[in-house]
C-alpha cells in the first residue's frame, strides 16, 4: 500500500496548525502590548527548517540575503518568531 499521499496530507496538517500556532501568538502579544511585553520568542535552525519547509542551504542562504534577520549565540544561530512569522504570513504586516 502506498502511503506517499497521506503523509504529505499529514505534513499539510501539520504546517497549517503551526501557521495557526503562530497567528495565535501574534494576536496574543498584540493583545497584551499595552498590558507587558510577553517574553521574545527564538527558534533555532532545525525549527526553523521544519516550520518553513527549508534544508539548511536555503536557510544559510536566506540568512546570507537578509531576508531572514538572526541572531548569533555561541555559533548557532537564533530567529525571532515575529520573523519567521513574517514569513509565513508576508501580508500581516508584522514588523
């Protein structure tokens, strides 16, 4: 039995409710921005990868472009959600 066509419905699944994920975060710290700041949020390379659906040269190239501001800790490197967000969803606006 070939199960290709429900993982990659799985997948589907999964990158929607980590979009959805997302989008709860942002409107929960909208929410709050007048109430405290909410602790920033960094994602390393492999979340990153997994929610954007990069291999690592893409995101080493992306990152090399500036399209995907980082930050670097001890030689690895660090995203912010609002960033990866923004990616994810380019027409929110989010800065």
């Amino acid at each position: 039995m070939d199960n290709r066509p429900l993982f990659r419905k799985l997948e589907s699944i999964e990158e929607t409710q980590g979009k959805i994920l997302f989008y709860i975060r942002i409107l929960a710290e909208q929410r709050v921005k007048t109430q405290g700041r909410l602790p920033e949020v960094l994602f390393n390379d492999q979340e990153v990868m997994f929610k954007l659906s990069w291999s690592k040269s893409t995101l080493k190239r992306r990152r090399a472009d500036g399209l995907l501001p980082f930050r670097k800790i001890k030689n690895k490197f660090y995203y912010r959600e609002k960033d990866v967000f923004s990616l994810l969803f380019p027409d929110t606006g989010s800065s």
